[in-house]
C-alpha cells in the first residue's frame, strides 16, 4: 500500500501527528510494536500545559478532559518543613491541567477510530527503508500475522525513548546528548483521597518526594529512589515511612495511607540527538529527545513537536516540496534545549545527589528560597511550568 506519510509509533505524539494530518486531509498508517491495552495501562505523566489541553480541545479529538480533568492554577513547592505556593495565574496568568496520559492516548486513539484512521497496534519485524530517497518504506508483520509494506512519501519516526526510526541516521551525521542522573524515581498508585488541591514537590535531606493526583479516589506519588531498586524489595510499611520522612514538617502536614494498587521504578536521563530530520524521514517526541519527569515536560514538548510538525508536511506535501522541511528542526529544538534545561533545573534543585554534602543541601535551600522568596524567582518556575508560547497553532 502507499500513504503520504508513515508513522512509527502510536503514542501521544505520533496519534495527535495522525489526527493533525487527517484534518488537513493528508492520509497516515500508524504502526506501533505494543499493544493497545498496554499503552492504555502504562503510567506515565500527569500534567498538560494549557496548549496540550487546547490540542485535544480545538482541534477536536475530545474534551474529555472538560469533564475528567482538573486544571491546576499552581503548585507547591516543599522544603525545611514547610510548602510555598506558586501561583501560576497570578504571576504568569496561565494554568496546567491534571490530565493523565494514559487518557490523552484514549482519546487520540478513539479520535482515530471515530475519524477512521489506520493504526496497527501490536505490531513486529519493523523495517524502515530507504529513508534517503524520496520513497521511503515501512516493513511490518500486523497482530494477526500479516506481513505489510508501506510506501510513503515521508516517515515519521515517533517511536519513544527506545527509538529505533533514530539509528537511521549515519553515525557520523548525527550527535547525541546526554546526561545520567544517579537516582531515580519510585511511582506508586494509591488508593485514597487527595492530599492537597495542587502538586507538591519536596525537598527534604532525605531525598525528592512528589505528591500528584489522579482522581478523587486515587492518587499518584514518588519518591526519589536508587536506580537499581526493585519494587518488590519494598514493604508497604518503608514505602509510607520513606515519604513521611521526606513530607512532615512543622505546619503537621500527613499523607493519606491506603491502598497501593501499583508500583514502578522509573529510570531516566536527559538525551536529545541531532539532526530532528534524515532525508525523508522525521523524529518527534521522545524519539528525538528525553527529559527527566521532574517538571513534566516530556509529553508537553512531544505535542508541541507535532504542532510544529504537522503544518510543515502538509506543506512539504504541497507545493514547497523538501524544503518546507528545513523549517522543522529550528523550530522544534530552541523548545527542545528550554526544557531540557527546565527538567535537569528542577531536578538538581529537588533531588539528593548520593554523596551530598552539608554545602550542597544548604546551597538548594538557598536556591528553593530564591526560587519562592521573589515574584521574579516564581514567575521563572511558573513561565516555565507553563509552558512557553508556541511557534505553531492548532
Ligand atoms: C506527574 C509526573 C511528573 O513528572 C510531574 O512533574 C508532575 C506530575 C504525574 O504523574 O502526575
């Protein structure tokens, strides 16, 4: 068969590129190696930037999140016992909304089924070719057994942290960069009523803790852990301990306790490689680039790629040809380097490095009460938090 585009990957940034696509009338194929129902159920983030929620809303994939979501009009930041908010409408007149994930990928993937969209989930033995011509393909064996080929006119390769559309591009054309961090995080699900109207992030000498959300009944909590840890070495008992250390304070704050009803341990890194762009074929989200979760940018920065993305093949598609694709990279990566910044920011600000230090742990105080002590210092976080205006619309 042939498409004018072929998309590796069907998570959030490669089902929003299809639906963008479908609605300038550009016909896709998405393929992705898991299974729908698994994506459905691996927890990932939280949190949309309000341009994250305008995509879902204006260009009509749904407004569940009307319903279902919350909008969050600041956070808390936690250190030395005590919470500081930072007001995200007073200071930068923007909100962020608590909308999981793992719902913006049902919405987009019944958007997709509603607007009769290919998608083929659960897919193996994928082999992109020819990414250097001007018809590139996309080998793959369906769910069922099918073998397919696909020949497209441009590839586009949102395949995730584990890419492999990126290790398409020649070794020597490409740079990568990145950074690990020696910690990462435990994630827990628990069944219990929220603890505070908003996020916290904490600070403590025992390490990062965050308290998110995910509805009135259940809740979303980590906590700085190391990088090795297996989930099963832990009891409920260290695991509510652990974040009681790193949450009590003065002002008697107390998480709830109930049930846990998931756990994980999240490994990551910062990585962005370059060029976005190979010939025909063109990287987004985490294919291109990966941020710590400290912040939650990863998905907000995938989206934004798209939106960049989706009117520049429609117009490489048309007329323009090749060159519209010149505009991609430039307008993607000043995004891409702003919160790869943010994310290792709020990292090294949050978290307790193995061998910390007296200094080091006074010095990210000093930077905490920088942070919340002025209204430049909350603005900095909230701008940032919030997003950054886009180069693209809906
Ligand atoms: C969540 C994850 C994050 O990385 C973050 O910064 C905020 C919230 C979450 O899963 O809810």
């Amino acid at each position: 068969t042939t498409t004018s585009v072929a998309i590796v990957g069907a998570g959030p940034a490669g089902l929003m590129l299809a639906h963008r696509l479908g609605r300038s009338g550009v016909d896709c194929v998405n393929i992705d190696v898991r299974a729908r129902a698994e994506i459905e159920t691996t927890h990932r983030a939280g949190i949309l930037e309000s341009a994250s929620a305008a995509d879902l809303l204006d260009t009509g994939v749904s407004d569940r999140i009307l319903r279902d979501g919350d909008e969050h009009a600041g956070v808390e930041l936690r250190f030395g016992g005590r919470s500081h908010r930072i007001d995200f409408q007073d200071l930068v007149g923007a909100s962020v909304w608590l909308y999981p994930q793992t719902d913006v990928f049902i919405d987009l993937a019944d958007a997709r089924d509603r607007d009769g969209g290919v998608v083929h989930f659960g897919v193996s033995g994928t082999v992109v070719d020819s990414v250097e011509t001007d018809s590139p393909t996309v080998k793959f064996t369906d769910a069922a057994g099918a073998r397919h080929e696909i020949r497209a006119r441009y590839v586009v390769g949102a395949d995730g942290s584990h890419s492999v559309c990126r290790k398409l591009v020649p070794e020597a054309q490409r740079s990568q960069f990145f950074r690990e961090y020696p910690f990462a995080w435990f994630g827990l699900l628990v069944e219990t009523p929220k603890n505070a109207p908003e996020l916290i992030y904490a600070h403590s000498e025992h390490g990062f803790a965050l308290v998110s959300q995910r509805s009135d009944t259940v809740q979303r909590l980590y906590f700085q852990c190391d990088p090795d840890e297996s989930v099963d070495a832990w009891s409920d008992e260290q695991i509510w301990s652990t974040l009681h250390d790193r949450l009590s304070g003065d002002d008697g704050f107390e998480l709830h306790t109930g049930p846990i009803i998931d756990k994980s341990v999240l490994r990551f890194r910062s990585f962005v490689q370059q060029p976005m762009r190979w010939g025909s074929m063109l990287l987004a989200g985490d294919a291109a680039h990966t941020v710590p979760p400290t912040g939650a940018r990863g998905l907000n920065l995938a989206l934004h790629d798209v939106r960049v993305l989706a009117p520049i093949l429609v117009r490489a598609l048309g007329a323009a040809g090749d060159s519209a694709l010149d505009d991609y990279e430039p307008q993607a990566l000043e995004r891409v380097w702003r919160a790869q910044n943010f994310s290792f920011w709020m990292t090294q600000m949050l978290h307790n490095p193995p061998a910390a230090t007296g200094f080091d742990l006074q010095r990210q105080l000093g930077e905490l009460s920088n942070v919340v002590g002025t209204r430049a210092g909350r603005a900095y976080l909230a701008e940032q938090y919030t997003g950054w205006p886009s180069a693209g619309g809906p």
